[in-house]
C-alpha cells in the first residue's frame, strides 16, 4: 500500500493514486489544537519546536495526506522589517521594506535566510524526521505576492503602469528571493514548492501585467525548482475559467509548473478541460463558503462533487485557500474523511 506522501507525489506529477490524495494548506489552523499563541511560535525567536508539534497535532486529527513543514509568516524579516504578530491571529508585515526603491539596490535576496526562516527550516526538518509518510510541502510567497510584500502592493501596480524598469527590478528580487529561500530549506526537507498567489491575479493587476510580470518570474522559479528536483504547485487568484482567460492559463501552464490550484469561483471543470493533461489539479470546497458555514450534508456533498467531477484526472483535493486560527477543524475533518472514503 502507498504511502500518504507516495500517493500525493503521484498526483502532483501526474499519477491517478486509487485514494485522493488531500492537503488542506494549514499555515496556523494548528496551534489552535495545541493551544499555543502566535506569538510563542513567532517571537521572536521563531520556536521550530511549538511550530512542529502544532503542524503534526492537526494532522492527527484530521489525518491528511501533506502538511507545510512549519506555521508560516510572511518572510519580510530578513528586510529590516517587522511583523505584527496577534497573540491568536496571523502574523502581518507592518511595512513593506522596499518602499523606498533605492533601498532595493543595496539589498541581497540571501537576506531572506534570517533568523524566522532557519527557525523554520528547522520545523521542515522535525516534521519530515518523525512524519516520513507523509508528504511535506514548502509554502513561499508567488512571484507578484512575494514583489508586493517587499514593495508595497500598490507601489507595485504603480511601477508596472508607469515604471516599468522599477516593476522589473523588483520582481528579479522578488523571485530570486523566492528561489535563495527555497535552496535554503531544501528539497531534503520537502517534495514539492507550493506558491501561494493571492495577488498573482489577473482580476487584480491585468492579463497584461499578469503576462508580462508574473510569467517571467514563475518560469524562473519553476526551472530552479526542477533543478533541485522539486515540483511546482501554483495557486494565483482569479478567474482563469473564462475563454477570454485561455491564453494567459496556457502560459501559466507552460511556465514549467506541475500542478494548478485554482481558486475561489472558478470552474473546475472549465479549467481542467483547458489544461487538458499538461499538468495536474488541486482545487476543493471553497475555505469561506462551503467549508466555514456549511452543514455536515452540505461538505460531504460538496467535496463528493469535486471528486466525482475529477475521478480521472491527477487532483489532489485541498480546500480553496489556505487555513487559519478560528477555522472549525471539524468540518476540515469531515472533508479529509470524505475524500479518503472515495475510490476511483
């Protein structure tokens, strides 16, 4: 029999596992079953140990195929700049560390490997030690998001509309940042690189932008991440089941990543019509629709449908977005549950 982590690789690279595989992408939801604060997790110093033992109590409970390998914060730290850290809620950058464009050109990406990230990477590294079955993934900032967390997101839109060669500066740095922490915790310590991508968004910054912004970096991304032999998991916000979406979703695709999660209000169906086998799928209940108000009849449902829809094809069920402190983990359970019930 497969393991969680050997049955999610298949998936990710392609494979049709018999039992759907399943990543809720939990990034605090756990310290809520360990009862620990944000801020005993995050300090600073960042606590690997606090992060760990929350990252495997959920697992426990909801029993998952992948975990991210530590209760993840926005890696602005190594910048100069401080999160705001609520002692039960998720911790935020309190500014943007290149607000001041010159401040950009005396600035290393290896900056990224500061004190939270080695804290981290130490919790990437007690999950894989006393989890081996399961499948750990290394959850980092998309290109834009990543830009706009170092830049000011709207500073960033700004330069895209009318400083194009600034636009272009930050989002070099943005993505060899990206890549300088993805080296740095290691594909020993995880097996696939998930983006996440709330402001890679069309809806947001333009097919255009979106184009010509986002593309060049995530195919930068992607093909470092092959090199260290790592899949790609891309989750941009947006609408990319519409027909006038098809080009801007062929390039997503042909960027080099391996599998797609689309997000709230697309269709599915729609997407992976399109996609048509050059990459695989992860998609589910939508986090603050179905999965927060629902009625235990109407999860099962809703996640049955999602696996009916994609019974023969390479999907990894997740739910829409990412999870965090307050989220009912019982109806997480009743997800997880389902889909591991389903045979294909």
């Amino acid at each position: 029999m497969s393991t969680p982590r050997e049955m999610f690789l298949e998936a990710v690279r392609g494979g049709i596992p018999t039992t759907v595989p399943v990543f809720p992408r939990d990034l605090t939801l756990g310290l809520d079953v360990t009862g620990m604060s944000t801020q005993g997790v995050f300090g600073p110093p960042y606590d690997p140990c606090a992060s760990a033992a929350a990252i495997l109590a959920l697992q426990d409970v909801v029993g998952h195929d992948a975990v991210v390998g530590c209760i993840f914060g926005c890696m602005v730290t190594g910048f100069g700049v401080r999160l705001g850290i609520p002692e039960a809620g998720v911790p935020y950058p309190l500014d943007a560390p290149f607000r001041e464009i010159a401040s950009l050109d005396a600035a290393s990406p290896d900056s990224v490997r500061d004190e939270m990230l080695t804290g981290m990477r130490e919790s990437y590294r007690t999950v894989r030690s006393k989890r081996e079955d399961l499948a750990v993934v290394m959850n980092l900032a998309g290109p834009v998001t990543n830009g706009g967390n170092l830049r000011n997101m709207e500073l960033l839109l700004m330069d895209m509309a009318s400083d194009p060669d600034t636009a272009h500066k930050v989002m070099r740095f943005s993505a060899e940042s990206i890549i300088s922490a993805m080296d740095y915790l290691g594909a020993d310590l995880a097996d696939a690189l998930f983006l996440a991508s709330a402001t890679d968004n069309p809806d947001l910054i333009g097919d255009d932008m979106y184009a010509k912004y986002c593309i060049p970096a995530l195919k930068e991304v992607c093909s470092e991440a092959n090199n260290i032999g790592l899949p790609v998991i891309f989750h941009p916000h947006g609408r990319f089941d519409e027909l006038s979406r098809s080009k801007i979703l062929d390039a997503t695709v042909r960027s080099g990543i391996d599998c797609y999660q689309f997000s709230e209000e697309n269709d599915g169906l729609s997407v992976i019509g399109r996609i048509n086998g050059r990459c695989s799928v992860m998609g589910g209940p939508d986090v603050t629709g179905v999965l927060l108000k629902g009625t235990r009849d109407e999860i099962i449902s809703d996640t049955e449908r999602f696996l009916n829809d994609f019974c023969d094809q390479p999907y990894i069920m997740s739910s829409s977005c990412s999870l965090h402190r307050g989220f009912p983990i019982g109806n997480l359970k009743l997800m997880t549950s389902a889909a591991h019930s389903f045979r294909r």
